[in-house]
C-alpha cells in the first residue's frame, strides 16, 4: 500500500499554517512529514499524517480544500552520494520526480524522503529491486 | 475658429425646439414603420407615431435598454437593410454576446460632424495634427476620432492605442498638437514623456480630448499639468453614435450635448418620471438624426444632470453634468465596458470552477489594473503547484478573451468569497477618480 499525502490549498495570507496544524492537533492527528510548496499567490500544504483518512475529514469539514495522493518513501544511507544513488536509479528507469521533500528519521543512521513520482508502482519496484529501502505505509504513518 | 457649425451650435432655443420636434416625428414614424421590435413596444403601450407631436410627448415613448439591443442581437434593431449599412461596431454586453451598432453613410458623416465640433471645442482647426490613440477596431473610439479630425481637415495620426515609446517618439518628431485618448492613457503617457527624457517645450501639443472613461477634475488637473495643455472630457457611447454625442468647451462647465442630433431626458432610474432640469438621475437618450440604429429613450445608466442656461463660450447646447456614477454594476477599465457578469458566465462555462467571484479595480501608475479573485474547488485542486498555475492561466485567458482585456486572477480558498443574502457584493473599486 503507498503512503498517503494529504495536501491543502492555502492562500498565503498569516495565520492559515498556525490554522491547519490547531485543527490537526485537536484532533489528536500527528505530523510525521510535511512540505509546503510556494508561489507569489498561493501555496500547497503537503502532509504525511498517521491517519490520513480522518485527517482529510476534519480539514474538509473545516472549509479546506485538499487532495489525497500516492506518494514513495524511501530511507536512503546518511552519508554523502546517498540520495543520489536512489535518484539515479528512478532516472535510469525512466520515473520522472515531480517533487520530493527529506523529513527527519528517528533512525540515526538514515535520511527518510518523500518523493512523488509519475509511475508510484514502477518507482517502488526499481528502487526495492536495487537495494534501496522503500517504506510501508504503516512505517511511515508511525513514525 | 470658435465653432464648427455655429448655426446649430448657437442656435436659439426656441428653433432647437423646433428642429428637435420635425426630427423627433420623423424618427418615431421610421422606426414603427421600419423596426418590427419598436413597432411592438409602442403597440403594447396603445401609442401610434401619430401621438407624438413634439419633444413634450417623449414620456409617452417606451424605454430601449442594452438588453433589447441583446435580443435582437445582431442586427435586429437596425432601421435599415444591411446593404445600407457602412459600417459595424460593438462594444460590450451585459453577458457573452456584443452589443452591436450599425452606420449608414450619412451616419458615419453625421458622426464625422459631432466630432468635428467637439474636435473644434478643443481648439483644434484643420493646421492641427492629432494622434488618435483611442483604440481602432470594434470600439468606436479611434475610428470615431479619425473620422472628426479627417472631416476636420486636420492631419490624423491613426496610432491608435499601445506601445506607449513610439507614441511618444511620434508626438515629439510630428509635432502633434491634439491628442485623443483615455484621460489615464494621458496620464500614462506623460509620465513616459518624463522618463524619455523630453521636456514640454520640445512637444507642440496644445490640448487633448479625453473619454471613455470617467475623469473627474482632479484628474483633468493633473493632465492639464504633466502635459501643458488643456484638457476637454467628452462623452459617448457606441449605442447613440460613439464619441461625439458630448463635449466640454474650454468653459469646462460640462458638456454641451449635440442636441440637434440626439434629445437627452434625465429620469429617476427607480420610479421612471422624467426630472426636471438640474437634477440628478439617469441619462436617457432618443436618437433623432441616426438611420442605421434610431434609439428611443435609451437607458444609458450613466448618472448625470442637464443644465440649459447659456454658455459664457456662444454655445446654446443643453449642458450635461461630468457622469457621477452608474445605475448598474458596470465598470469603465481601461476604457473598456466591464460587467461582473462576463465574469460569471466565463466560470459557468468552464465547469470546474465555482461562480463565487470577486473583482477588485485599482489605479496603479495611471493604468486601471483588475484582479479576479476566484474560489478554489476540489476539482481543480491539485498537489501540484504546475498544474493548478495552469488552471489559474485558462481562467486568466477565457477572461482576457471575453472582456479583451488583460487580468489577474487569484485562487482563494473556498468560501473565502462573502456570500450575501441579496445582492452579492462582485465589486471593490480602489480607484479614486
């Protein structure tokens, strides 16, 4: 099963992350990643949460605009030409990156990235097949 | 030359009266005879060309407003056959469709004529050379310049509007005395004169004739400064013939109506009564010269008032106020006819978006900016930011290709847009005219 993102449309005016994660914490949701893409007119909240489901309900039902979508985590070696190794294997098999983001591992010595890719399950595959460690879902919700 | 037809310019009052009355009966005979749909209107209200003796009998006439001209669109209100018709041009409608009027040859030189005297009411006579940089096409303002100026004698530069440097360039090497545009396409200008380097004196420009758009005094004053002219404000509108149905004189205590060609009414907008002179409400104008498009009572919902006492410059031409406002929601930016609800029916259209909109106008240095804000919906959301920029650029084009002219449009969250219970508030107009 992939991860599931969750991603919100904010105007970029103040107060509306401080919103977001008010709501997220009341109802006891927990934050295990999180990006935010920016333009000069809006942004885009992205959200690896530990119950994606119920995370999206109460954001809808709070007036937000949101998205679910499959996204690839990988733990790559915490060392320099890491992440390159996992990049260079999606090149070499034709997965295209749309973005991607690192978020912090409780593990020492590996770095946790979130990537989306055009083709989730040619990505998780190739990457698997050469050795890189691609997480469950539930890993990632739990972190 | 202080006019150029100073017979009808100055004509006693008394005789306007009389020539208003001979064309007045002839128009209402033409159009029940020859217009099926004012035909129809005047059956409904039990009146035959016969009732209508004189100027005094114009409240008994029906109303024509911008949404009959809609219904009968293209051509349905036009008196003539379309082989008498010259020429074509449209301006904006309420919704979708253009409102479209037709000319026939003597329209276009009935047109040339009212230009001609307001074109005059500057100071222009036919040594001047004026830059026509209203907009030539579909709009009336270039083409209804070009014709005053060339009937004028005058030697017309048809630059019509944009590329600001070369029209500067030109203003300075032609040596043009009249300008013709937008008051805040003048503003514009100026500051380009300014940045170019050129100083007033190398320039030949002595006055402008500026419309299209509202321009209150104090905008006037600061053309009539950065420029070093004098600034005349004129009105029209492409229903009644275009530019030309009114011009200030260098008096500058309103615009003298073209009363020989078209009859003007002030009426409350609300209970319909004709008010008398002096006050304010609804300008209403019967056309009584005009053969391709005659136009009965005509609701041009702009606000203004009439004052017929005489004119310390000769002229005996009922004066209208400078338009205060509107008695709709439409908007002037750029010159160009903007109503909220093109808006609405280019979100209809698209599907995807929501028709919860709101419009804000601003004035940044001199030019009319106008933002479109729209409402995010979980259709067109994405978590890609390339994907929604392209929905924000279809928006933006689909409007840009509706009003023809250049907008900004910002997604907001959704519901983020104040809903009201009656009318909704579409609107916010920063700009201080």
């Amino acid at each position: 099963m992939f991860v599931k993102q969750i991603s919100i449309f904010l105007e970029n005016k103040s107060g509306r992350l401080a919103e977001v994660t008010t709501i997220l914490g009341d109802n006891v949701i927990d934050i295990s990643a999180l990006s935010l893409a920016d333009t000069t007119n809006f942004g885009i909240l992205r959200l690896i949460v530990n119950n994606p489901v119920r995370a999206e309900e109460v954001l809808r039902d709070n007036g937000f605009t949101t998205s679910v979508t499959s996204v690839t985590a990988i733990g790559v070696k915490d060392q320099p030409g890491g992440l390159a190794a996992a990049l260079r294997i999606l090149n070499d098999a034709g997965v295209e990156i749309e973005y991607m983001y690192a978020f912090v591992s409780k593990k020492e010595d590996e770095a946790l990235v979130i990537l989306k890719t055009g083709e989730p399950e040619k990505a998780e595959e190739v990457l698997s097949s050469n050795g890189i460690n691609v997480l469950t879902a539930e890993e990632v919700y739990d972190l | 030359m202080l006019y150029w037809n100073q017979s009808r310019e100055c004509m006693p009052r008394e005789e306007m009266q009389k020539l208003q009355n001979e064309r007045l009966i002839k128009t209402v005979k033409r159009v029940y005879h020859n217009v099926p749909y004012y035909r129809a209107r005047m059956q409904e209200k039990g009146i035959e060309p016969g009732d209508i003796k004189g100027i005094e009998d114009l409240p008994k006439l029906p109303f024509t407003y911008k949404q009959d001209l809609r219904d009968n669109y293209p051509f349905g209100t036009f008196a003539v056959p379309l082989s008498e018709i010259v020429r074509i041009h449209a301006s904006s409608g309420t919704t979708g469709k253009k409102t479209v009027v037709g000319y026939t040859r003597s329209d276009i030189e009935r047109w040339s004529e009212v230009m001609a005297r307001t074109l005059v009411s500057a100071g222009a006579t036919k040594e001047s050379v004026i830059q026509v940089a209203y907009g030539y096409g579909l709009f009336t303002g270039g083409l209804g310049a070009h014709y005053g100026a060339e009937k004028l004698g005058a030697s017309v530069i048809p630059i019509s509007g944009g590329n600001t440097r070369l029209q500067v360039e030109i203003m300075k090497d032609f040596g043009t005395t009249i300008l013709a545009c937008t008051p805040s396409y003048a503003l514009y200008m100026a500051e380009e004169i300014e940045e170019a380097g050129i100083k007033l004196s190398e320039l030949k420009l002595k006055a402008g004739v500026f419309g299209a758009e509202p321009c209150s005094d104090a905008m006037r004053n600061e053309i009539e400064r950065k420029l070093g002219i004098l600034a005349i404000d004129i009105y029209g509108l492409s229903e009644v013939i275009g530019p030309g149905v009114a011009s200030e004189c260098p008096c500058k205590c309103g615009l003298h109506i073209q009363e020989d060609h078209f009859i003007p009414e002030i009426i409350d907008p609300e209970t319909e009564e004709v008010l008398p002179p002096g006050s304010q409400g609804e300008l209403v104008f019967t056309t009584i010269t005009k053969e391709g498009l005659p136009l009965i009572r005509y609701r041009t919902r702009d606000v203004s008032s009439l004052e017929y006492s005489p004119c310390a410059c000769g002229r005996t031409l009922v004066r209208m106020s400078k338009v205060t406002g509107r008695t709709d929601d439409m908007l002037i930016i750029r010159g160009v006819n903007v109503f909220p609800s093109q808006i609405e029916s280019v979100l209809l259209e698209m599907g995807d978006t929501a028709p919860h909109y709101l419009i804000i106008v601003d004035r940044v240095s001199n030019l009319d900016v106008m933002e479109v804000w729209v409402e995010m919906t979980s259709t067109m959301f994405s978590d890609e930011v390339k994907r929604i920029e392209d929905i924000e650029k279809n928006i933006r084009k689909r409007i840009e290709d509706t009003l023809g002219l250049s907008v900004q449009v910002k997604l907001v969250e959704p519901k983020s847009i104040e809903r009201s219970q009656g009318k909704a508030k579409r609107v916010i107009d920063k700009r201080k005219i």
